[in-house]
C-alpha cells in the first residue's frame, strides 16, 4: 500500500461549482482535505454529496479504492472474479487473465479471507447477480479493499446492510485506509467514527468541522425541510 504524508493536501476545491444544464448542484466550494482524516459528507438526498465525490476523485485516482452507489460489479461474473479485478493493476495482463479464470492460491487465499471477513465466503463462486442487495454492496467493499491503496471513497457504502453489519464493515474500512471520504445517510455512524463532518444542503457547504462539536439534534436540523 502506498502511504502519503500526514500533513499533505490531498485533495483541494476553490470557489467550484457544478451545473447540469441549468441546474446548479454545487456552489461555490471551497475545502481541502488532508491525508489522515475520515471525512463524512452527510445531507439529504439531491444535496450534491455524490457529485462533490465526483469532483475530488480525479485528484488522486491512482491512490483511490473507489465504492460507488451502485457498486459497479459485472453481474456475470462471480464473487472472487469481481473482487480480484480490484487488484488487477498490480499484475500484466496474461497473469490477471489466468488468475481470473484459474486462481492462483495465493490469491484465491486473499480474496477468500475478505469474503470471510464480510460474511460472504459461502458465496465465493456465486455470480453476483445471485446475491441480495447486502452481498452484492459488501461484493464491491471487497473490491475496494483488495485494490489496497490508502484513501477509500465510499458512497453510501453501507446503505443496504444492517446495524450491525454497517458498523463492523464501516470499522473494517477505516481501519484500512489511511484517509477516507464517505458519503452516508446515517448520522449516528458519521458522528462515532469520522473525525471531520462536511454537511451539504442544496449545493452550499453548510458545515465543515470536528464531528465531535457536532450533536445529532444539529444534524437533523440539517435535514429539515
């Protein structure tokens, strides 16, 4: 995994705003993000979270294990193939093509224990297109963690698990990765385990600061209508 230095600037927007046609979906955003932090971007649906993910990735792609909303797995494949095409920059094209077809057990033995972990090892050579909305979200974790790089982006990474499952997922993630930008719905996990809390509304940042000056009550208020 390649690491960064604590103190750097990571990832970096002045006065940047977005429009779809007419439609404003960012104004004028100003933050920077620093290796080491776990940010949560926290709002109602429409506030612009995935869109300002959208915006930041570009800036250190090649360091970024990517979870998008709707996972982007290929459904023919199975569970292990969809997982291993995390980690197929670190090997040529012929041994990614042998590996996927025929695993090598070095690494059938690293995508199983993430499997494992995840609670989906039963389900290993399964084609995704099998799987519950639960296993096909914790399929794309897997993909993201195999990728072993040190920032993680997350967009609503743990939207269709259960309590229990978000949170041990959600620890397994920061855990992993030096710095983190997630997107989430549910404040409770954003406030226990993130360290900085960006709260968009309409386009506009609302908050930016320490998830711990932050209460729920203020973060419901958030999304008021």
């Amino acid at each position: 995994m390649t690491s960064v230095t604590s103190a750097e600037v990571l990832f970096r927007l002045q006065g940047h705003s977005v429009s779809h046609g007419r439609h404003r979906v960012l104004h004028d955003i100003n933050l920077s993000i620093y290796a080491g932090e776990k940010v949560a971007l926290i709002g109602p649906s429409g506030a612009g979270k995935s869109t300002l993910l959208d915006c930041l990735y570009p800036q250190q792609a090649a360091y970024t294990a990517l979870c998008p909303q709707q996972g982007g797995l290929v459904d023919i494949l199975s569970v292990y193939q969809n997982i291993y095409m995390g980690g197929l920059e670190r090997h040529h094209a012929l041994y990614n093509l042998w590996n996927l077809l025929r695993p090598r057990p070095a690494d059938k033995a690293q995508v199983s224990e993430l499997t494992r972990l995840l609670g989906i090892d039963d389900k290993l050579w399964h084609s995704v297109d099998k799987l519950s909305g639960g296993q096909r979200q914790r399929v794309a974790i897997g993909r993201a963690l195999f990728r072993q790089q040190p920032i993680f982006f997350g967009d609503e990474p743990v939207s269709a698990l259960d309590p229990t499952q978000a949170e041990a997922v959600l620890k397994m993630l920061i855990d992993r990765h030096q710095t983190l930008i997630v997107t989430l719905h549910n404040r409770r996990l954003a406030l226990t385990h993130f360290n900085r809390v960006i709260a968009l509304r309409d386009g506009f940042i609302h908050y930016d600061g320490a998830a711990a000056d932050l209460s729920e009550q203020q973060l419901d208020a958030l999304y008021a209508q």
